[in-house]
C-alpha cells in the first residue's frame, strides 16, 4: 500500500464510525487484514478509537442482558460473556495508549525554562511563593487563581483575550445560555434524534464534557426501567420487554461514545488553551509575573530566599548541566531545603492545623475505631436515639440499585431502587432507613450512619437548609428526589453521619450484605427462595435471627 492510500484510508476511517468499529472489532477478533490493522495504529485515530470501544462496551454488555433475561442456552451466553470481556478489555488498552499518546505529546512540547532559583523557591516553599505569585497577579489586575495554584486561571483568560470578538452562531449561543436541564434534553436528543453538529464549538464543549455524565446516567436510568419491566413477567412473554431493553442500550451507548467524544474534545480545548501560555506576548507576560513574584518572596522571606539563593549559586559552579539551566536539578536542591525548613506550610488540606483533615465547623463524623468502643464516637447521643447504619450496591450498565440498613436494635431492611451513582444510591438508603425508624419510633430522634461521605454531605445539607434541592446535585433521579421530600419533614429528628467503612463494624457489614442481596434480587440474578435463606444466613450473622423480623421493600 502506497503512502497516500495509506493516508487516505486512515482519513476513511476517522470519518466513518460504522467502519472504524467494525475495523477495530476484527483487529480484536484477529480477522482484520494487515493494511486496515497498520491503519488503525495511526496516531490522528488514538481518541477516535475510545469512542468507538466505549460503543461497542455498552452494546456487548446490552447482549449479554439480553441474553440472560431471556434464558438462551448456556453456550450462547458464555460465548457474548466472553466477547463483552475481550471488548472491555480492548477499551481499557485503547484508553491507556491515548493518555500514554498524549503525555507524550505535552512533554514534547517546548516551554521556556523559569530560572533555577525560581523553580527552587516554588518547590521547596510553595504556600509562601503561591502567596506572593497571588498578590502580584491581583497587582497587574490578572486572575489569581486558587491559594494552591495561582496560574490556574491565566490559560483561560489568555484563551478568552485571543476569542474575544467571535461571532457564536446561533445554536452555539443558545446551547450556551440554556439552563442545565434544557442543556441534558438537547444532549439526550443528540443520542436518541438526531446528531447536533454544535456540540463540538470551543464554545459550548466543555459544558458537553461537564454534562454528558448527567446524560449518559439518564440512558442508565432507562436501562433500570427496561429491565424491571422485562422481569415483572415470565421468560415467555419478554420478547416486546427486551426489545424496549435493546433500545435503551442503544440509546446508552451513543451517550457513552458521545460522553467520550466530549472529553477527547475539551482535553484537545484545554491543550491549546495551554498552549498559548507557553508561546508569544502571553508567555512573556507569565515569565515576568513569576519574576516579580520571586522578587516579593525575596522581600518577605529573606530567610528562606537567602538560604535559596546559597544553595543555587554553589549548586551552579560544578553542576555539568549549568549551561542548559539545569533543567532537572531543582528537586533535589529543593528537598534539602524543605527538610531544613520544615514549618513553610501546612499542605495536607487541613483548614484548621489540627491534622484531621477538617476545617472549623465542618460535619460532624462517625470515625469507628479498628479497636475499642466501636460507640464511643456516638457518645454524645441521648440514650433515646435509634442508630442505624445504611448502605447501597450499584451495577454497571444499568441504574438498578440495592440498599440495605441495619439498625442497634436488631431491626433491618432491605430494598432496590434506581440511582444514577453510588453517593445517590447510599442517600436513598439512608432515607429509605431513617424513614422507616421514624415511623416505628414515633418520638425518639434517628441517627443514621453512612460510610459514603457524598451521600453524608448531600442528606445533610438537605436536612440543614430545609430544603430538598439542596442535595439535587446528588440526587438526579425522582425516586431519590421523592424519599428526600419526605424526609425533610422529619429534619428535627434526623441526623446523619459518616461512618468508616470495611473495617469490622457489624452494622456496616450486615447493611453492606442487605445492599448486595437487593442488588442480585432486582437484577433477577437470585431466585425467590434463594433470596429468602440469604436474609436469613445475613441476619444470623448478625446474631439478630431471634429479633425483629427484616423488612424487605
């Protein structure tokens, strides 16, 4: 094959999603001729190649559902089990040779060398060099950033000054000022309708990137419904059940393939947003504002910039690097100088020093020791309270979800629902658990405990503020919207907190095993009478077998 029809066959396949798949799908099956196979190795088809392996991820699984629900023969069933295997496989090996592809790139990349005390000073002292970079970018009127990574802004605003005066067209502006609910229905309109070319514009893609998780958990959401409605009647009568499952994996997997083709895409946005920081009037105007910067630390920690200074200027008269600017040596010099000055600043995210990770006034959390009074940290409860510990299982494909709970009385549950991730599916746990202690303690309060910190911070915000949509950030699915309703009125006698998770807690664990039963029991993937000596096996584990009987949703 000539270099142009080896050109122009790779510009085929980068325009033709139907064979670029079914190229890729026959390399992995070891069917595909050599031409296509060194084709496809090219690097302009590295991303191209995640879209079309997250496609056919989706659609393998979808068969291998398909396939279990409507009880084809066993041969059948292993052989879709092992091509859904060898695709996630294939996806997982594309996905790793493009961020390998890509690193590659960016480190190829020329940028200009900031001086050796420069680079010294803001690896050994970050927290004092950041602060003096803050103040003299607010100075020059420039964005500064974040306390830990001033710079973080400048790239966008660069980008922002170099677009300024584009004309949007029409559909790109209004994908971009449409509210966030508007913007997930065009998204899902896109995989289901019709393919809407502005998604793409530099414009609007990184809110494509932001909400085609919302989108794809929407066709995850639709895969929940198709597959209850196919198990709510007998093998024989599926046939129209599992044709409305084959459509919503369908569906699912343009928005997995889409979801991955707006990720590829702001990557690409960021990278050339990158790039104008390292090139022209934008580069030189960063390299002086890291120069004034170094200057401001000298003036403010003439200690740290004399010992930096020192350091360097004798580091530089034998180094054998010192022409090219020693390029690599700053780590090493900087850790000398950091051990020597220990106390720069505390950079483990601890707001308030204390070494616990939180800051002042942060939530309050149930941290159960490995040994000793697993309750001690409830200490402060009235003897009255009804603790109980929740938690939840999520599948892969589809938004099926179980939970379970298990209370210090003896009393548990266990049930299914639908969640768009796990931090949704813990809350629904929590809120199905505290709603059905309140209703069978009438007036003690309710403390429910969850190893999810997600699931934590949502219900309490909600319970907080009063207010559901306080938590709809996590809870995108009506059932969990519904449950968080009615919880909220009971805000006076809830209370949640996070518990570590796996570490022996017998509540933690009994709620963990409920979450998996419900899990298996909604998929149809445990018979009636199987689920039935599973609770059981669970509940005697427990040593709760005699007490008050589980509560099965």
């Amino acid at each position: 094959m000539t270099i142009t029809e080896h050109t122009e066959l790779v510009r085929r396949l980068a325009d033709d999603f139907t064979a670029l798949q079914e190229a890729v799908l026959a390399r992995m099956n070891g069917i595909c001729a050599p031409e296509i196979a060194a084709a496809l190795d090219h690097a302009s088809l590295t991303g191209p190649l995640t879209v079309v392996l997250a496609h056919a991820d989706v659609l393998a699984r979808g068969a291998v559902r398909r396939a279990e629900l409507s009880a084809r023969l066993p041969e059948r069933l292993r052989h879709l089990r092992a091509h859904a295997r060898k695709v996630r496989r294939a996806r997982s090996q594309a996905e790793s040779v493009y961020k390998e592809q890509r690193a590659r790139r960016l480190a190829g990349r020329s940028r200009p060398v900031d001086t050796l005390e420069l680079r010294v000073a803001r690896r050994a002292f970050p927290a004092a060099y950041a602060e003096a970079l803050r103040q003299e970018l607010r100075a020059r009127g420039l964005p500064d950033g974040t306390p830990q990574a001033p710079e973080s802004d400048l790239a966008r605003w660069a980008w922002e000054r170099k677009t300024a005066g584009d004309e949007l067209p029409a559909p790109v502006r209004a994908l971009r000022d449409c509210d966030d609910d508007a913007f997930v229905q065009a998204l899902l309109r896109d995989a289901r309708e019709e393919e809407n070319p502005y998604l793409p514009h530099d414009a609007v893609v990184e809110r494509w990137s932001r909400h085609a998780r919302v989108a794809l958990a929407w066709g995850r959401y639709a895969i929940g419904q198709a597959e209850r409605d196919a198990l709510a009647c007998s093998p024989a009568a599926r046939r129209t059940r599992l044709d409305a499952l084959d459509d919503a994996y369908q569906d699912t997997a343009v928005l997995a393939a889409r979801a991955r083709e707006a990720l590829l895409r702001a990557t690409e946005l960021h990278d050339r947003m990158q790039a104008c920081l390292t090139a022209g009037p934008f580069a030189e105007l960063i390299a002086q504002c890291r120069a004034a910067a170094l200057a401001r630390f000298a003036d403010t920690e003439p200690e740290l910039w004399h010992g930096v200074r020192e350091l360097t200027v004798r580091h530089q008269a034998h180094c054998r690097e010192q022409a090219d600017g020693c390029p690599r040596c700053h780590r090493a010099l900087a850790a000398a100088l950091a051990d020597a000055h220990p106390a720069d600043a505390d950079e483990d995210g601890d707001a308030d020093g204390d070494g616990d990770g939180y800051g002042d006034g942060d939530r309050p959390t149930a941290t159960v020791p490995a040994d000793g009074d697993r309750y001690a940290v409830l200490a402060d409860l009235p003897d009255t309270a009804v603790v109980a510990v929740a938690d939840a299982a999520v599948g892969d494909e589809s938004a099926l979800c179980g939970y379970g709970w298990a209370a210090e009385d003896g009393t548990t549950g266990y049930g299914d629902s639908l969640a768009s991730s796990s931090g949704e599916a813990e809350a629904i746990g929590i809120c199905a658990a505290a709603l059905s202690l309140l209703e069978h303690h009438e007036d003690a309060p309710v403390v429910l405990l969850c190893d999810s910190t997600e699931a934590v911070d949502a219900v309490d915000t909600a319970l907080r503020s009063a207010d559901p949509a306080a938590a709809h950030r996590t809870l995108l699915f009506p059932e969990s919207r519904r449950l968080m309703d009615r919880l909220v009125r009971h805000r006076h006698r809830v209370q949640v907190r996070w518990l570590k998770g796996h570490i022996g807690h017998d509540l933690n664990e009994t709620a963990d095993a409920f979450a998996r039963l419900a899990l298996r029991r909604a998929g149809g993937r445990i018979p009636p009478s199987a689920a039935r000596r599973e609770e059981a096996r669970i509940l005697r584990s427990l040593g709760s077998g005699a007490g008050p009987l589980s509560a099965a949703a």
